[in-house]
C-alpha cells in the first residue's frame, strides 16, 4: 500500500497515525432520488455526507440528531441543580430538601442520557 508523501511538521495540529489516514476514494452512482435521500438521510444523523456512507457501510449505529438548544438547557439546568444541592449542603438545610435537589439533578442527568440514546 502506497502512503503519500508526509511534509515536515510546521507546528499546527500533529498529522494522523498512518493507520487512521484516510487515503483511499470510493466512488458510486446514485440516481438523483437515492442521492436525495441519502442526504436527507444524513441530515436526520446530523452527519456530513461522507462520515454517513462511510458508517452506514461499515455498519456502525446511526442515531438520529440530537436536539442541541435541549441538551445545552438541560446541562444550564443541572448546572443550576448542583450548585443548588452544593449550597444546600453548605448550610446544612434540611435533608429532605438536600434529597428533592439530588433527585432533581438525577433526573437532569437521565433526561441527557436518554437525548444521547435516541
């Protein structure tokens, strides 16, 4: 296997092991309906085209998009929950307050979780 010529490294970002190069092309044909959907398709996974051919043939788990304005308010809300539970324990509040906030925050984190599932 040819690999290509490798420049002297100028600072920057270091180059990619040899084994994780991608140095090779495929090319298919596709009608103007199955390269519509196939965008679309992507699009749904909220990956570019190539990234989404490349794990479709390979046969990795596609998931669908993950809503980014949900998940940055659910990280702001349980950012909000510790800082709660932190300050609740600070000042010794009572433990069924204290535990309401823990459960919260674990609710937050399962919501997240479940966001990353689908």
């Amino acid at each position: 296997m040819r690999q290509p010529p490798r420049r002297p490294n100028r600072g920057g970002r270091p180059p990619l092991p040899l084994d994780r190069l991608r140095s090779h092309r495929a090319t298919i044909n596709l009608t103007v309906a199955e390269f519509a959907r196939m965008l679309e398709r992507a699009n749904l996974a909220a990956l570019p085209l190539s990234r989404y051919i490349r794990e479709a043939a390979l046969g990795r788990r596609l998931s669908s998009r993950v809503d980014h304005k949900a998940l940055a308010q659910l990280a702001r809300a349980g950012n909000l929950l510790n800082r709660l539970v932190r300050y609740a324990h600070m000042t010794h509040r009572p433990a069924d307050v204290e535990a309401e906030l823990v459960a919260a925050v674990r609710d937050v984190e399962r919501a997240v979780v479940k966001l990353f599932e689908t």
